[in-house]
C-alpha cells in the first residue's frame, strides 16, 4: 500500500504505481525499526516487573 494515496502497489514496488511517488524502504530503516521494536518489547517487560514489585511491596506494607 502507498503510505500516500492508498493505492496497492507489487510487493518490491519502488515507486507507487498510482501517484509516482518514492514508496522503498531501505533496509537499514528496516532493521532499525525492528531493533525499536525490540527494545520497546524489552522495556515493557522491565516496566511490568518494576510494577510486580511496587505492588508486591505495597501489599507487605498493608499487611503490617
């Protein structure tokens, strides 16, 4: 799909079909986007286990 007019496009098309604009992604932007990717899944594990903590300790301190 062009990320500009919506028109479908072959799967390796480097320019839309449609309005003739740029639509490749370069391989680098790919990889980094999966690096993000990975980090945000990362970072939202330590988050929930930072939570775990927080109301595990919450829950000691109640029940002093």
């Amino acid at each position: 799909m062009c990320p500009y007019c919506q028109a479908e496009n072959a799967d390796r098309a480097l320019v839309c079909a449609s309005c003739s604009r740029d639509i490749a992604v370069p391989a680098t932007l790919l990889a980094e986007r999966d690096d993000l990717l990975r980090k945000r899944d990362q970072l939202r594990e330590e988050l929930a286990r930072a939570r775990d903590e927080v109301e595990t300790i919450m829950r000691r301190r109640k029940s002093r």
